[in-house]
C-alpha cells in the first residue's frame, strides 16, 4: 500500500515537471529576422529602476540604449544622487547621445513597496503613450521592444508580459538561481498562462498602457502590495482588461549569486506565494519529486523505495538538463557549468523542500536589513516594527 501511494504521488509530481518543461520549450523565443509593426509606433517611457549595483549592471543598462525602437526615451530611477550607479548611467548617456534618457532621484519608501515607489515618481517624468518597466538585472535584446509593442498592437493588450530566462552563471550558487527561473518559475507560470488560462504576471518586465493604468489612479494602485506585479494581473484580470504575452523573453544575468542568497530569496518568495495562492501552495509540496521519493524511500526501507528515488531521482535531473539546454543557450556552452548541474539541482530541490514550511512559522520577510509584514494578497503591515527597506 505505501508503494503505491508513493509511486502515484511521486508518478504525479514528475509529470507535472514533464509538463513545465513541454510549456518551456515549447514557448521558448524564437529568432525572428524582422519585426514589421507596420508603421504604428506609439511613444515608449523605458523605466527602470535601480538600488545600488547588481551582476553586469553597466552591459544591462547599455542594452536600453541598444534597443532598435524609432520612438522612445529612458528613465532611471535611483535613490539619491550619491549611487555610485550615476556614473555609470551618465557615462552611457555620454556614448549614447543621441537617445533621450533622463535619471530621477525617487528616494527610497521605508512604508510601502519601494519600486512601485519609484515608479509612483517616474511616472510622472513619463511622456510615452506606454511604460516598459525593465528590472536593473534584465538586459534586453534589440528588437525586444519591437515584438512587446507588436503584441499590443494586435492585441490590444493593457499589459503585455515577458517569460524569464537566466544565464551568466559561474558560481554555484548562480547555477542554482538559474535553473529555478528557467524551470520551476518560467514552467509554472507558462503553465499557467497556456493550460489554465490563469494570467500571472511576474514583474521583470512588463508593457503597460498609461491610459488604462491611469484608470487606477497610476502605480499609486499597487503601493501597498509586495508582490505588484502579481496584483497588477489579477486586478487587470479581474476587471476584463486584456493582458497577454507572445513569448518576447527576457534574459536576467546572475553571475555571482550565492546559496545563501537564493536561499533568502526562496523563504521570501515562498511566502508571497503563500498569501497569493493559499490552496495552490498547498499543493506544492507535490512539485519537489526529488525529495519526496528520498522521504519514501527512507520509509520503505526496502528495494522497491530505493529503486524509486534513483528512478526519480534520473528522470528528475534530466527534465532538467532538457530545460537547460533548450533554455539557457549561453551556459550550456560552458562544460564546467553543464558537470556541475546535477549537484546545483539536488542543492535546489533541497532548499525548496526546506524553505516550503518557511510561511507556517511567521509572515516576517526580511530584505536587506529590513522587515516587512505581509497578509492576504502580500498587503504591507505599516506597523512601527515591519518598516521595510526592500527592492525589485
């Protein structure tokens, strides 16, 4: 009896893996040689917003000035005007004079979220007919902004968002990062997207309509949310405005990330997706295979446990290497990355098993010193104790 249930639960687990990597392979972007938008090109705000230094920040950066668009300008929201990011920015805007860039100084909210702070003041410098708001870690492809705007014309998408995928590993840690943007996060929410027409909505980049955002009165709307981008989908959603994604990815660099630092991540993440989707998290104890079938089997104790976690275990790690090699075009090149990979997964399904139980104990998430309550929907508690100093 307790093989079968730990075969079926187990069976059901790397199909529904089997099932995010269909979604991610088969949504990956594919090279187009032109994007024709036939003539109708409305005026774009870049925003990004920016808190100190990340992997291949001055590269991310250049790649906004890159971008192949006849019609567009570039907002950089910093904090003060002592970021050591400016010079950086102004370098830059140097090279590329001839493209209209500006930086605001937005300061940093200790009381709600501080990139939808940041945007709050930007927005107000925006003169596009469409805001494209970029994270500092993303850098974009020339005609990315081309196949987004391509989207909304023939959509007439409100939102239109952009699948994740991650490169530039090195460390281990970074590996390990990666491979749960590439998989786990771009499956599950393609997943979402194609099979269960649920439009969930990460925030690394998103195209959004001015007009129809100020109906709610601008990002002032999502100020009081940790996960904005998630309740921008779900109050679009709700109120029958149209958002879509035509699968322009975008590629966030994580070079130097560590195990420590995605383990923080994944404890707050986890309790984000705790107060967003209560029932579904529930259920996501289901997704880590790896981990279940080590559980079983120490249960077992028996021939028939051991042969389901290797079995598991194999199948596991090469769902994951397909992901990774159809995904990750620039790592998997490197063979020091590609030998490594088993390890930077049996590391990552560890962690996700441990920091699962994380919102069990406490809707505290800390963020850079910081503390920031959360409850129903990830609303930010203002109490004295919970003020924040968090980013993107």
């Amino acid at each position: 009896m307790m093989i079968t249930m730990a075969l079926i639960i187990v069976v059901l687990s790397l199909a529904a893996f089997s099932v995010y990597t269909f979604f991610t392979i088969k949504y990956r972007e594919k090279e187009v040689k032109e994007v024709n938008l036939a003539g109708h090109y409305p005026t774009v705000s870049i925003l990004d917003t920016i808190r100190n230094t990340d992997d291949s920040l001055g590269k991310n950066i250049e790649s906004l000035f890159q971008v192949d668009y006849p019609n567009f300008e570039i907002l950089f929201g910093v904090d003060s005007e002592d970021d050591p990011v400016i010079k950086t920015i102004k370098a830059l805007q140097t090279q590329y004079a001839h493209v209209v860039s500006k930086i605001v100084i937005t300061g940093h909210s200790s009381t709600e979220n501080p990139k939808v702070s940041k945007l709050m003041v930007m927005e107000d410098f925006a003169e596009g007919q469409l805001f494209w708001v970029c994270d500092l870690n993303i850098r974009v492809e020339k005609d990315t902004l081309r196949k987004l705007v391509k989207e909304y014309n023939e959509k007439d998408s409100k939102i239109v968002f952009s699948p994740i995928r991650a490169t530039g590993s090195h460390t281990l840690g970074s590996i390990v990062e990666n491979a749960y943007f590439n998989h786990f996060l771009s499956g599950s929410v393609l997943t979402a997207w194609k099979l269960f027409k649920k439009q969930i909505i990460v925030g690394k980049s998103i195209l959004v309509e001015k007009n129809t955002l100020g109906r709610f009165g601008g990002f002032s709307y999502f100020k009081n949310y940790l996960a904005e981008d998630y309740m921008m989908g779900a109050t679009y959603t709700q109120c029958k405005i149209p958002i879509s994604t035509n699968c322009t990815w975008v590629t966030s660099f994580n070079s130097c990330g560590s195990v420590k630092s995605f383990y923080n991540r994944m404890v707050r993440w986890s309790k984000l997706r705790y107060h967003l989707e209560f029932h579904f998290y529930i259920l996501e104890i289901l997704l880590n295979p790896i981990p279940l079938a080590l559980i079983f089997s120490l249960l077992l104790r028996n021939q028939s446990g051991f042969a389901l976690f290797a079995g598991s275990l194999f199948f596991k790690i090469m769902l994951e290497y397909l992901n990774f090699f159809f995904i990750n075009r620039n790592d998997k090149k490197k063979m020091r990355i590609v030998l490594l990979f088993p390890l930077a997964i049996l590391l990552k399904d560890t962690i996700l098993f441990l920091v699962y139980f994380a919102p069990f104990f406490g809707s505290s998430v800390d963020w850079r010193g910081g503390k920031i309550s959360i409850g129903k929907d990830t609303l930010i508690s203002l109490s004295q104790e919970s003020l924040l100093f968090y980013g993107a």
